[in-house]
C-alpha cells in the first residue's frame, strides 16, 4: 500500500497517457486523424511513458506499446500493487501495424462474422424461395426493412463502442442492398445492362460512404468493385465494344490513382484513399490481363483494338510507375510488363488483317516513345519494350516493302549491330552525363544485340535452301547469307566488352567454315564432313596449351572446352545426318567415331582429364558397334541394326574389362572410362527392342560391362548389373513365351537370389562386400517392382503375350514375396522406412487378393490399412527411444479406419447403410477399447465420434427439411449472443476500472 501511495501520481500520468494514446490511434485509424499526426505526437508521450515506468518500476524498462496495446500494458501497470515485470523493447510503429499483432482467438468476434454470413446466406435463400409467392413490393418492403434494421443496428453498435458488431451488421445491409436491386429489376421487368448499372452506382456510393464512416478497408474494395461494374455496364448499355470499355476502365484506375495521392492524409477520405492506393494497380494488372482475354475470344484486331490496347498499356503503366506499394526497380519492371497486351494485339492485327504501313507508323511510334522514356527515365526494364519495338519495326517494313527472307535477315543483324554501336556510346561518359542512369540502358542493349544475333543466326538456318553437313553442295546465296551473318558477329564482338560474344561469334565461324567446304567440295557424306570438322576441333583443343602461355590460363580452359563440345556436336550431327542417306554398307560412322576417340584420348592423356577419357571409351564403343553393324551387313544379315545394338554391348564389355584388368596404372582415368564404356549400350539397345532374344543377350553383355566397371570404379555399380540382369531374364522370358506363373516364379526367385548376398557375413553389415551386397539387394527389389508393374500396368494395354498376362492372385503372390523380401532386408541393414515400405506392400497384397476373389466391402480394404498405420506408429516409437509417437499416424488410422466406413454409411443406399452401419459399430468399440488401453485420444474420441454420427444422422435430415429458416435463426441467435457478451465485456471493464478509482485513494 504504501508503494501504491508512493507512485500514485506517476500511475494516474502513465493512465492519461495510455488513454490518449488509445484514443488517437483509434481516430488515425478511422480517418478522423491524419498519420502525421500521430506520428509527431505519439514517440513523445512514449518517452515519458517510458520515464515513469522506469521510476515506478525502481529503475527497469517495460515494454513500449502503441495502437490497442496501450490499454492493456497500463492495466498491467495500474492493477498491481507489486511493480510491473520488465520485458523486451520494441520500436514505436504505426497504429496500423497494431493490427497485424497476434492475439488470441477472440470468440465474440467469430460469433459475430460467422452470424453475419449465415443470415447473408439465408436471405439469398429467402428470396430465391419466396420468389414467386410474394409480390414485388412484399419483397422489397421485407428486405427494405432487414436492410434498414441491420443498418440501424449497426449505428447503435457502434454508438456503444462494439466496433466488430457494428461492422458486421452495417456488412450484412450492404450485402442486401444488391438482392434489392435484383427484386426491383425482375419485378419492374426491366432489361438491359442500365438498370444494373444503376443498382451499382447506387452500392458503390452507399460503399464508399460506409468506407468514410467507417474506415474498415473491406467497404472500400467493394465499393471499387461496383464502381467498376458500373463503369462496365454503362460502356455496355450505350453499345461500346469490350476493347473500348477496358480502356475506360483503365483510364478510372489512373483517376484512383491519382485520387489515393491526393487524399491520402486527408482526415474524412484518408481511409477510402489508402483503399485505392493498393485497388488502383490491381486493377491495372487485371485491366491488363483482360486485353489478352478479349484477343483469346475475339481472335482478330484492328486499328480500335490496337489505339484501346495502347491506352490500356499507357494508363497502366502511369499506375505502377506512381505506386507507392512497390520498391521504385519493381514499379519500373511493373510498367514494362503491362506493356505486353499492347504487343500481343499489334501481332495478332498483323496476323488477322495483314501488313500495313499504319502498323509501321504504329510500331515505330512505340519504339520511339519506349526509347525516349527509357533514357530520360534511366529504367534499364523498360528499354526492353523499346527493342521489341524496333523488332517489329524493322521486320513490318521488310514484309511492307516485299523484302525476301535473306534480306529481312541480314536487316535483323544489322540492327543488332546498331544496338551494339548504341550500347557502346552510351558507355561513355559524356553520354552518361547527357542521359541519366544509361549504364543500365546500354547493358539491356548489349544483351539484347547478342539475343537477336543468335535469332538471326538460327533464322539464316531456316530461311536457307541447303544447310551445310547434309550431304548436298551449297549455293552461292546461302554462303553469302552466311558470311553476312558472320560479318554482323565479327561487328558485335568488336563493339561488345563480352566474352560470351566473341565465343558465339567464334562458334559461328565455325559452322561457316563448314558452309565453305559443303560450297567447295560438294556432295560427300556428312560424317565425312563432320569427321574432317572433328579433326579440326582436336587442333583447337591441342592449340590450349600455346594460348596458354598468351592469353592465360581461363582462355585456354575456355578453348579446350569449346573444342570439346564442338566434338560431341559434330560427332552426333553427322550421325544424325546420316541416317537420312543408309549406313548400311559404308564405314564412315566408324570412321567419324574413330577420329573422335583419338581425338578424345589424346587429350586425355595430355590433360589426365577424366571427362575425356569417358568421351574415349564411349567413342570407342560406338567405333566398335559402328564397325560390327558393317560387317554383319557385308556377311548378310538380315538386320544389321540388331546386331549394332549387340556388338555395341559385346563392345561396352570388352572395353570395361580391358580397362579393369589393364587400366590399373591410371585408375582415376580408367574407372570414369569404363562406366561411360558400360553406359554407352544402354541407348543403342532402342533398336533391337521388337528383338527378344538378342535383347536378352545384349542385356547379358551389359550387365558384364558392369561388373568390370564395378571391379574398378567401385562395388554399387554392381547395381545396374542387377538390373540388366533382371532385364534379361525378362527378355528372355518374353522369347520363350512360358507361362504367366513360370514368369512369377523365375523374376520372384532371381531377386531373392541377389538379395541373399546380404544375408551372408562378407555382405552384411561392416562387411567386406557389405557396398554390392546392398546394391544386389536393390536389383533384386527392383526386379520384383518391375514384375508388378508387369502384372498390374504393362499387361493392362491391349493383348498381352502369356508370359506376362498376370492375374490378381498372382500379382497379389508377387506383392507378398515383395513386402517379405523388403521386411528382410530393412531388418537386416536396420532401416525403419524400409519396415513402413514393406508393410505397405504386404496390405496393397490383401487388396489385390481381395480384388480377385471379388470383394466390394470398402472395411475389407480400408481396415488392414488402418491398422497397418496403427502399427507403422508403434514400429517408429520402439525403434528409438528418442522418437516420440507420431500423432499423424494416429489421424490417418482414425480416419482411414473410421472415417470412410462413415461416409459409407452416411451416404450408401438404405440396403447397403444397414451394413457399413454395423461395421462402423464394430470397428466404433475396437477403436473405443483400444484408445483406453493404448491411452490415446485420437482413438477414444474417434469411435465415440463415428457412434454419434451414426445415430443422429436421419435427426439432421429430419431438421434440413427448413434449412433456410434454420440458418437464419442460428445467424441472428449468433449475432445477438456475439453482442451480448461484447457489451457485458465493456460494463464489466467499466465497473472495475470505477471501482478501482473510487477505492484507490483509500488507507
């Protein structure tokens, strides 16, 4: 006591300052005060807040509070006689931000707003009800008077300080406003977009005037919205096409923006203003969006579509070039992305209506006003539309004044030149003083001059008559297109300061030095060609080492591996290319192959280069493939492409093996050669898949490939050993055409045959072989993955051979043997999802057995899923002392077990719902017994959950007969209890604060 008569004076001060402080934020936050206002004011009186605290509290800070929780750190202040505890200091805001705070669930509140939408609802009901039984001026004195009461209810709310009341009960007439114009437009039998026009007019006003009363933010955004619709509906009454309508519109988000800037600290429209401070830009981006819509539907465009979508584009991009919402680089980047619509309608008027020399004036317009305002502006996003633009531009006149295809390319390379020319003027700094912020300019130009080169290099492709490496000469117009072509990239690496051009451009001189040798010496074959390119691209990667030592080391890697991929690239394009004119009966793909094994092998050795060895050895194999498929040609075979694939694999194993038993000394060379030497078969094997038995064979020979790899590069390789084992079987059983059990028999023994390497000492854990054991385990899973796949999917597509026509049982023998292989194994190596994989499988087994005996209870299927998540809970709870039992097991089971025999039985035909009912029971009590024995909630109170559902289902369809009716007395008996309480709250603080200041003075 004699503390509280102390500090009395310094508490009474901290009340009158937490309850102006309260009271302001609430009038900023109405409108009724500007931001400024509080901001200059309030970090004042919270300093000396902060100074009596801390003379009340004998020294220590409390926490500053600001907006709603002033109030209640004073009563913490105020209310104790001990002094308040201390806490963290937190900066002063904003009374806006008092809201985003997390508090409690305020139930008074959820009464409310739920209230609000069940009486919503129920008046739509109302009066789809009551539709054609009462007259038209029935219905609207009955909804008139809703509308009025709600409205005058939410006046006296908020005159009694229930603020969330009152907002919901002034939402709910301004929700029944709209069903009153719909009742007036019917029952007048008015027609047309006007008289809805009018009933929005007459929302939005009555919106935006709640929104100034009120300041709540959601009056305001609706009011927008029917502002909107208005303006929609009044373009659509007085006959104005959609484009001509979206741009007013556009034309009203500017208006609001512009509005939200000028009335944004003004005390009556402050709030409407920071509505449409962030509606505004929506609305552009939707405007925008829009455009594109209408071109979707209209699929045509002309000289109004193109002047709409330019005032479209305009007036967006004013918007987000003025928002405040956004960082200034994001409004920029904003601007430049609601330009599209406008060039989306431009291409889609040339497609529909033709070329034009008012599209040319049009283009060039854009491009100019795009320049100038990316310049003057210094936005480096906005430059963007202004070359796209030039695009345009150049490629419209060229198609105006009948420009051959050559041409227009060589005018899109020479304006990627101008741009490289532009880019490095305004590099400099007389330019940059001249024009604010062009550094960024200039950079989007380089780029951009890069891009379209590429573009023009790929459209000279195109646009040619003959390309070069297809085996066919090459006419003078093409080579000269070409070297123009090289001429624009010589000109842009001159003026660019990038590497990445003088690369492209060295690239391209490349392919025009193969253009000069298809024009010189013509009609050859393309792998003759490639392998002459091939040779050249091995000089260029020798040539690293001399520039080296000029230019230094980063050019020389540069070269290397340019030289590298032009191998790779050429190699495969004159393969490729091939085909077009027969492989059979030549060696030239040998050849080529050769040349880039020794191309590739001999920088390996130079550079000790893993890559490269792997290139070799992969080259090698296609050489060796290559040189069989010839050979068994020349002796007669019927189809050599089979037997490419299979010397292609005898070729992967005879090279893996060579390097395990000989490639020792190098070893970090030889084990990345001899997995490129296993790999390489693997896609050779595509033609040869019509074949069975040589695939069969070929797969042996793969899986011998890995194992010689395994031998050098490491023991999980055997893992795809395993699989092409697997493979092979397979393909070995399609060739022989057994039967579908013999199938199930054979794969199902051959995995537990690789699996049973584990079970063995040397294999287990801590084992010398415990890495390939492992990965044998893992074939042979997958080998057991694979027949199911085989029984359940392959053999669902059309006929299916014997051997593979798998039923249910058989499939459901396969999924047992599955579940009991993978429990073995997890047990073995101790891996718990292996226990959870296992299990799983072991239940999709019972259901595929259920599936072939014919079962359609939904308990059959749903119970052993249940208790197999019951049981997957308890495995990872005793698995670990640390674990704790996951609750989502428990939820899943519950409503696996549960929850769908409920719907069932909720929802089945009468005959049916007697059973699911009984099992429902049934599995009701087991849940009931076992969450008291197990001690779980989920359980307990699940089974006592489906018990009740169960018996007061047919009480719910006895009361739904007047669901309406019900809805709206739970709505208005929510509201009035949400009321209630909120204002006993408000007596109730009232009555002990006056207590607390009538006693506070007494001894």
């Amino acid at each position: 006591m004699a503390t509280s008569e102390r500090f009395s004076a310094e508490r009474d001060e901290i009340s009158r300052i937490d309850f102006l402080l309260d009271q302001l934020a609430r009038a900023v936050e109405s409108g009724e005060v500007p931001r400024s206002s509080y901001d200059l004011m309030a970090p004042r009186f919270l300093a000396r807040r902060e100074t009596l605290v801390e003379i009340v509290t004998g020294g220590k800070r409390a926490p500053v509070v600001t907006g709603e929780s002033v109030a209640a750190a004073a009563q913490q202040v105020r209310g104790e006689g001990e002094p308040a505890q201390p806490g963290p200091e937190r900066p002063v805001s904003r009374p806006a931000s008092a809201r985003t705070v997390s508090q409690p669930v305020q139930w008074t509140t959820v009464l409310t707003f739920l209230g609000a939408f069940l009486v919503v609802v129920a008046s739509a009901i109302f009066a789809v009800v009551v539709w054609d039984i009462i007259g038209v001026a029935g219905k609207l004195g009955m909804m008139g008077s809703l509308t009025a009461l709600f409205y005058g209810g939410g006046y006296y709310a908020r005159r009694i300080e229930l603020r969330a009341g009152g907002t919901a009960l002034t939402a709910v007439a301004s929700a029944m406003l709209l069903f009153e114009g719909w009742i007036a437009i019917d029952g007048l039998h008015l027609t047309g977009p006007m008289p809805w026009a009018v009933v929005l007019l007459v929302c939005s006003a009555a919106y935006w005037y709640t929104e100034v009363r009120l300041a709540q933010r959601f009056f305001g955004v609706v009011g927008a919205a029917a502002q909107a619709g208005w303006w929609w509906l009044l373009g659509a009454g007085m006959g104005w096409a959609e484009p001509v309508r979206l741009a007013g519109l556009a034309v009203v988000a500017l208006i609001w923006q512009l509005a939200s800037e000028r009335g944004r600290d003004d005390r009556t429209v402050g709030s409407l203003a920071r509505v449409l401070e962030w509606v505004a830009p929506v609305s552009a981006l939707l405007l925008s969006v829009g455009v594109l819509l209408d071109l979707a539907l209209l699929r045509n465009a002309g000289l109004t579509e193109v002047a709409c979508a330019g005032v479209v584009a305009v007036t967006s991009g004013l918007v987000m070039w003025r928002s405040q919402l956004l960082a200034p680089t994001f409004n920029k980047e904003l601007t430049a992305l609601a330009q599209v619509p406008l060039f989306v309608t431009v291409i889609v008027t040339v497609a529909t209506t033709g070329h034009s020399w008012w599209i040319v004036a049009a283009l060039a317009l854009m491009a100019l006003a795009y320049d100038l305002v990316a310049l003057v502006s210094a936005g480096a996003s906005l430059a963007i539309p202004g070359l796209l633009a030039e695009v345009g531009l150049v490629l419209e006149l060229c198609h105006v004044l009948d420009a051959s295809a050559p041409v227009t390319v060589l005018a899109l390379a020479a304006l990627a030149v101008a741009w490289g020319v532009g880019s490095r003027l305004m590099a400099r700094e007389s330019v940059v003083v001249a024009a604010h912020g062009s550094p960024g300019v200039a950079l989007v130009a380089e780029t951009g001059a890069f891009v379209l080169m590429v573009v023009v290099s790929v459209a000279s492709l195109a646009v040619s008559d003959r390309i070069a490496l297809v085996g066919l000469s090459l006419g003078s117009g093409d080579a000269s297109l070409v070297l123009g072509v090289l001429t624009g990239w010589y000109a842009l690496s001159g003026l660019s300061r990038s590497g990445v051009v003088s690369f492209a451009g060295s690239a391209w001189s490349f392919y025009a030095l193969a253009a000069l040798m298809s024009w010189l010496v013509p009609d050859q074959r393309p792998e003759a060609y490639a392998a002459g390119l091939v040779a050249l691209a091995g000089v260029w990667i020798a040539s690293g080492s001399a520039l080296s030592n000029r230019y230094g080391d980063e050019w020389a890697l540069a070269t290397r591996w340019v030289g590298r991929a032009a191998v790779v690239l050429l190699a495969t394009g004159g393969i490729l290319l091939g085909f077009d004119l027969g492989n059979r009966g030549t060696l030239w793909p040998a050849t080529l192959m050769a040349v880039a094994t020794i191309v590739y092998l001999t920088d390996a050795i130079a550079l000790s280069s893993e890559v490269t060895a792997a290139a070799a050895a992969a080259s090698s194999v296609l050489a060796l493939a290559y040189a069989g498929g010839f050979a068994s040609y020349r002796l007669g075979a019927t189809n050599d492409v089979v037997w490419f694939a299979v010397c292609g694999a005898v070729a992967g194993a005879l090279v893996a093996w060579g390097l395990a038993v000989f490639g020792r000394r190098a070893r970090p060379l030889a084990r990345y050669a001899a997995v490129a030497a296993a790999l390489m078969p693997v896609p050779l094997l595509l033609g040869s898949v019509e074949h069975s038995g040589h695939m069969a064979g070929a797969l042996a020979m793969i899986a011998v490939a890995w194992a010689g790899a395994a031998v050098i590069a490491g023991q999980w390789l055997v893992l795809p050993a395993g699989l092409a084992t697997v493979l092979s079987a397979i393909s070995l059983l399609a060739y022989l055409e057994g039967t579908p059990w013999r199938t199930v028999i054979v794969l199902s023994l051959l995995g537990l045959t690789l699996g049973g390497a584990s079970l063995t000492r040397a294999g287990g854990p801590g084992g010398r072989f415990s890495v390939g054991a492992r990965s044998l385990a893992m074939a042979g899973i997958a080998g057991q993955v694979l027949l199911v796949g085989i029984g359940t999917v392959w053999s669902g597509f059309g006929d299916v051979g014997s051997w593979y026509a798998l039923g249910g049982y058989a499939v459901s023998a396969v999924l047992a043997g599955l579940g009991v292989h993978v429990l073995t194994q997890s047990a073995r190596w101790r891996f718990e999802p292996g226990y959870h994989i296992g299990g799983l499988v072991l239940v999709g087994s019972a259901w595929f057995l259920f599936g072939a005996a014919d079962v359609t209870w939904l308990e059959l299927y749903t119970t052993p899923l249940a208790f197999y998540l019951v049981a997957a809970g308890y495995l990872h709870r005793r698995l670990s002392p640390h674990n704790e039992f996951p609750v989502a097991t428990d939820v899943g089971a519950v409503g696996v077990g549960l929850g769908l025999p409920l719907l069932m039985a909720l929802s089945a035909t009468p005959n049916q719902a007697l059973g699911h009912a009984g099992w429902v029971l049934c599995l009701s009590l087991i849940a009931i017994g076992g969450g008291i024995a197990a001690k779980s909630r989920w359980y307990f109170f699940g089974g006592v959950l489906a018990l009740v559902s169960v018996a007061l289902y047919r009480s719910f369809v006895a009361l739904a007969g007047v669901w309406w009716l019900l809805l709206g007395f739970v709505g208005v008996a929510m509201l009035v209890i949400a009321l209630t309480w909120e204002r006993q709250r408000i007596l109730v603080a009232d009555t002990r604060e006056r207590l607390r200041r009538s006693f506070e003075e007494w001894r």
